[in-house]
C-alpha cells in the first residue's frame, strides 16, 4: 500500500555486490517495506528474494545493550562500563605484545566509511599488521589475479557487457541463484540477442540448466580445462597476434607451457568431451565480444590465483579485454567486498597502495599524519592471525560484523583458538555463533540505520542513506570505532563529523591511486545513480571499462601472461595415503544456496526465508545413493579428517557420482543439540591458495554413513 508510507529512502541493497538500488518505505518511523529503484542502471527497479525480505531484518529481535562477561555469564552494561573495559584490555596487550599482540577482522557488510576508518586506526594508529576481512574467503584470490595479470586489482568491465557480450562463459558461478539480478540481464542477452551461454561447473545448478551448454567439468580441474582452452586457442591461430604484440608480454612462456594440453588430455583430466573443449575455445575465439564470469568455484578452488591469471590470459591473448561487451567479471558476494579491496580494509594498504613501496607509505604517512614507520610491513591474513592466536602471540581479537564461529574452515580448531583470546565481538544480532566466545559484546547498528557508500562489483559506488534510528543503545560501526580511537588517545585522527566527513578524507587518500574517487561526493552519488571509478574530478562522469587503450599498469605498459604449471589435483596428503582414500572416497564440494546469506544471522531470522530453507543438507547422486541405501530425508553424517555433521539426505541428478554437496550457512548455535552439528565448516581444512591465502573451500575428501 504505497499511499500509506510516510516517505521513500533510496538506499543500496544490503546483501550482494550486485549492488541493487533500492527505496525503504517507512511509515510512523518504523520500516515498513521496499520497492526496486526503476531509475537504478544497475537493477531496474527488480530485487531478488532476498532483498525483497531484507526489510524485515530490521524489525526482528536485536542485540541492543553493550555485554560483558562476569563469572561465565554475559550481563548486560552501560557503554563506558564496557569501554572502559576493551581499552583497559587493550593497553594492556598493547603494553606486554606490542601491536601485534592484537588483531581486528573486520567484513565486506561495512561500508567504505567504516572499513577505511577501521584500516586507519589498526595500520595507522595501533600499527598492527593483524587486520583481516570476511572478504579474505571470498575473492581474495581475484585481487591476487588481477594484480599479477595487468598489474593492479579492478573489475576491467562492467554490467553492460553482460547485456551485450555474444558469449557469456560463466565458470565456477550461479548466478541464477546468487546474483539474480545480473542473471536476469544475461538471459535476457541470450533470449533477445540470441548470445550463447556455457557453464563450467561441477554440478547442474539453475544457471547450468538454463545455460545452452553445462560442462560438468571434475572438480580440482579448472587450471587443465583453461590449459586445454589456451592450447587450442594458440594451436588454431585463434588469437589477436597485434594485441598480443603490443599489449602483453610472456607470450613465448605461455605457449609452450601448454604444448602438451591437448583436447585429448584435456578431456581425460577435466571429465569433458573433446567437443565439448573444441566448443568452447571456438565460441570464446569466434564470437565478438566475450565475458567470463566467475566466482566461488574459482575463488575457492586450488590454485586459485593462477586459475584467474589463465582467465586473464584467455582474454589477453585474443585481445578481447577493454572493449565492449569483452572482460573477465568476478562476482562479489558482499555488499561493501570491493569498498574492502578500495581502503585496504583487509590486504592491501589503502587506495591500491603496495606495502613494498617506500613512496606508497610516506603518502599515506603524511595524509594520517603518523611516523611513517609506524605502519606495519605487511599485513597477515586470517588465517595467519588464528596460527598466531595458537602460537600466544596474539591475545585479543576484536571481531566486526562478522562470523567465523561458521564461517571459517576446520571450526574445531578455529572454534579453540577463539577460545583463548580476549574476544571483543561487535554485531547486530545477540546470540550469534561469535558472540559465544564473546568477552565483551557490542551491540552496532546495521543496514537502514546508517549512511554510507558501497562499490559494487562493476566498481560503481553508490550512497546508501540512512532510514531509521538503531533499536535501543545500539550504535554505529563508525561511532564505536571513533570512541574506542579516542579513548586510546588518538582524538586527532578520528574526529570526524560524519560518514560524509570519513569519506571526503577518504578521497583525498585516492587520489592519483587507480580508485580516484575525488570527482564524487555524496549529492553527485546520489543524484548520478551511482558513479564507477576511477572519476577524478566533478565533471567526470566514471568510468566504464579499465584498459580501454591497452595500457596496464606494469612497468612496461603491458599485460603479464602467466605460464602455469599444473599441481596434482588431489591434496598431496590424500595422494600419499592409499588407505585415506578408500576412508574417504567422496569429493566434497561447499557452497551456497537462493535464500540464505553468509553465516544466516541476518537471513535465518527472516520467516519467509526460513520457510524455504531452514536446515543444512547433503545432496548426493541418486548412484550414490542406492549404493548407500540412502533416500532423501533420511539423516547422514559427513565425516572428513577434520570433523563430521549430521544432516538429511537430499537425493539428486544435479551432482555428478562421486561427489557431495553441502550448504555452508548453517551453523550450530547450541551444541548440545545434535541434530544441529550441521555447520560445513567442521568438515573443512585451512588449505590455502599459497599466494592470495583464500581457503580452498571446494575441494575436500569425505565418507557419508547413514545414521
Ligand atoms: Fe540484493 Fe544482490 Fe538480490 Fe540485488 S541481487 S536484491 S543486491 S541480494
């Protein structure tokens, strides 16, 4: 009934990096609905599931009273009671460990304002290399590709190529489920346009389906499969020999690095037919404008990096890169996961500033205005962090808006190291997974209840306004970061007004950095619709397409093809131990599902949402299943080396023989329950891509038994 709300705020969807424009209906100064923005270039006004309920997060029960424990118990306290404590906590550590005795894991859900505020104070103020985000497992190892490739991170393209690109190479992604308003524009580019849609993924998901052609390709096989591609590529003269000329470098290397990948080995390492590869590496060669799209299934996979670096060089070698309707697109899974990447929230130093360059630093000292050897030399990961936890190095662990107590790999031992930490855990929602382990809990505001600006994943940043007040004490991310700032000392650097005033300092630190955002500010965000970096000036309009004159950002002006030898695709531990195979003869694959979100403490307190799906599964092929004596419904446990889980059985054609499929949202809030030990991630290893550290959360070994 839109004649009975009050007023209409534009704002940004809360979820994925699509980045869907929104209005929040409020009536009697509570929300009350939402509608798609029809202006939005990015979704036309449609939202998805998702972010059709996400409204309704805002109306459940919330964590509203600052926490501390006291005898085992979590009582509630006033703000400078539990204060007063996390910085008596924290001068402590600072005092017998130094910086790094303390470390913040922070998230891709945080706008730019608090991620850039969060970076500031860890790197800049408390000088501590321990700062992670949730976005390490989610595309890190896009970042590390990109950089490797063309010299610098950045989505090249942008949504529009979706619309008009005649080949859509779609790899290790579901869009149709996870990113629907993009996959909307892709299958309406291939009912309109007629453009031609290959999936490459294990299993038959809706976007396989509905593709023209699904390769179910074996898992662990990407980097044969884009070897094959490139071999038949070089070998047809299927490429642009000028842009390769002109534009890259490493050519030679690449080519006889896949002398030997021949669709016939390609064929017998990847499970796909000869035609099938032929296909592909001909549609990608013959077609005039090509976008490949990934995701989680090459994020996550072994050998990640290199998996996106020989993305990149399909694109480089027949040149289709910078043009329209030609780029290699990730899919971002956060909402604030490139604003993350943009303010060196996790990795990077901020503004795509590289640690080893002594000039990089000395800017970013003088704009802080901090001693330059203040700023740590590198910074860890998460996973590091937690191996420094084990190790007693690291004392405190300050969690924002975040929940590793699901969503980390091998949760029994990241469940431990949590435990022997002080744990500050600040979210929206009490109780959560993390907020069990909590030492001190503060209660934030979330999504509708604060102002800030997010970049999606086509690099448009766009504001997302504030519509309510947060229920009861909760405050702001930015408002608990600046107090906690202020009451170790640092009043100068942290005194902003506002998210405006954080994002107006924010600019002049892109300045002359890739990500210039100087030409925006919030009236233009707003009134544009949004506008993609780099934009460095007011009268810039942004930028569609990096690349577009064939200059990457390498010494040289060129793009690095990379020459990738291929590792086993087995973990060389299972590859050793015969009898570990045969204990555990499935391939176990984790993943995500339509209706929840990340670790579900927003989505599983949505009814409708929960009504679709409210417990964790198994699917196994109907092969499998006969063997097993297992039907659909009936209780299995998952058993990897690492831990086990109970969940029903969901009987299916969509997965290959072999192979086990289970959804990584749902956590086990109360352990004493069994038939809740259904959190994935007690069956998963810390393995990491060596280079962009990204857990590898695709490729496990597991057995299944009835239960
Ligand atoms: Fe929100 Fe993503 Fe759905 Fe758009 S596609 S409405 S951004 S969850």
């Amino acid at each position: 009934f839109p004649e009975q709300i009050d007023q209409w705020i534009l704002s940004t969807c809360g979820y994925c990096a699509v980045g869907c424009r929104l209005y929040l209906g409020i009536r009697n100064s509570q929300i009350v609905s939402v509608r798609g923005d029809k202006n939005s270039p990015v979704n036309k006004g449609r939202l998805c599931l998702k972010g059709r309920y996400q409204w309704k997060a805002l109306t459940v029960e919330r964590a509203t009273v600052p926490m501390v424990r006291r005898n085992g118990e979590m009582v509630k306290v006033s703000w400078d009671e539990a204060l007063d404590i996390v910085i008596e906590k924290m001068r402590e550590v600072l005092l017998n460990e130094g910086p790094e005795g303390l470390a913040i894991y922070s998230s891709g859900l945080l706008p730019l304002e608090e991620q850039y505020a969060i970076g500031k104070l860890a790197r800049g103020y408390i000088g501590t290399p321990n700062l992670d985000a949730n976005t390490r497992l989610c595309m890190s190892s896009t970042v590390s590709g990109f950089i490797r490739s063309f010299g610098q991170d950045g989505p090249p393209g942008c949504y529009e190529d979706l619309d008009i690109a005649d080949f859509l190479l779609l790899f290790g992604c579901n869009p149709a489920e996870m990113h629907p308003n993009l996959w909307f524009r892709i299958f309406r580019n291939k009912e309109r346009r007629g453009a031609y849609l290959i999936t490459v993924d294990p299993r038959a998901t809706v976007t396989a389906r509905q593709s023209n052609a699904h390769l179910a390709i074996l898992p662990g096989s990407n980097v044969a499969f884009l070897k094959g591609l490139t071999h038949i590529l070089i070998r047809e003269k299927w490429i642009d020999e000028g842009f390769i000329a002109e534009h890259t470098e490493g050519f030679d290397k690449l080519a006889e690095s896949v002398q030997e990948c021949t669709p016939e080995v390609t064929s017998q390492k990847t499970g796909l037919s000869t035609i099938e590869i032929m296909d592909c590496a001909k549609r990608f060669a013959q077609s005039a404008a090509v976008t490949t799209i990934f995701a989680q299934g090459v994020n996550q996979s072994n050998q990640s990096t290199e998996v996106v670096n020989l993305i990149c060089n399909l694109h480089l070698i027949t040149g289709k890169i910078g043009k329209t309707g030609s780029t290699p697109l990730s899919l971002t899974g956060q909402v604030g996961a490139m604003s993350n990447r943009e303010v060196g929230g996790g990795g990077s130093l901020v503004g795509y500033r590289r640690w080893d360059n002594p000039e990089h630093r000395k800017e970013v000292a003088q704009l802080w205005n901090i001693p330059v050897e203040r700023l740590p030399q590198f910074s860890k990961s998460i996973l590091q962090i937690f191996k420094d936890i084990e190790l007693g190095k690291v004392k405190l662990f300050w969690n924002i808006a975040t929940n590793p107590a699901v969503s980390l790999p091998h949760q029994e031992w990241t469940r431990k190291q949590l435990d022997k930490v002080f744990c500050i855990v600040q979210d929206v929602y009490y109780p959560m997974e993390t907020g069990t382990y909590a030492d001190v809990f503060l209660p934030a505001a979330q999504w509708g209840e604060k102002t800030g600006t997010f970049t999606n994943s086509e690099r448009r940043v766009s504001l997302a306004r504030k519509a309510l007040d947060p229920p009861g004490d909760a405050k702001t991310d930015l408002w608990i970061i600046q107090e906690i700032a202020k009451r170790l000392g640092f009043d100068d650097g942290f005194n902003w007004s506002g998210p405006e005033a954080v994002f107006e300092e924010w600019k002049r630190l892109s300045r002359g950095c890739p990500v210039n955002m100087s030409g925006m500010n919030y009236q233009r965000l707003e009134s544009e619709q949004g506008i993609q970096w780099p934009c460095p000036d007011l009268s810039h309009p942004g930028t569609s397409r990096l690349y577009e004159d064939g200059v990457f950002p390498r010494k040289s002006g060129r793009a690095l093809l990379w020459a990738i030898e291929e590792e086993s695709l087995d973990c060389p531990e299972h590859l050793r131990n015969p009898e570990s195979r045969v204990k555990y003869p499935f391939i176990l694959n984790t993943g995500r599902i339509r209706e929840q979100f990340h670790s579900r403490t927003k989505t599983k307190r949505i009814a409708e949402l929960n009504l679709l799906s409210s417990e964790g599964f198994a699917e196994i092929s109907e092969r499998d299943a006969i063997k097993l004596e297992i039907r659909s419904g009936d209780w299995v446990r998952i058993i990897t080396e690492n831990g086990w889980i109970r969940v029903r059985a969901k009987v299916t054609s969509d997965i290959a023989q072999g192979s086990i499929f289970v959804p990584f949202h749902f956590g086990d809030l109360d352990p004493k329950e069994r038939h809740l030990k259904q959190a994935a991630n007690h069956l998963t290893s810390f393995r990491v891509d060596p280079i962009s550290m990204q857990p590898r959360y695709k490729l496990e070994y597991c057995r299944v038994e009835k239960d």
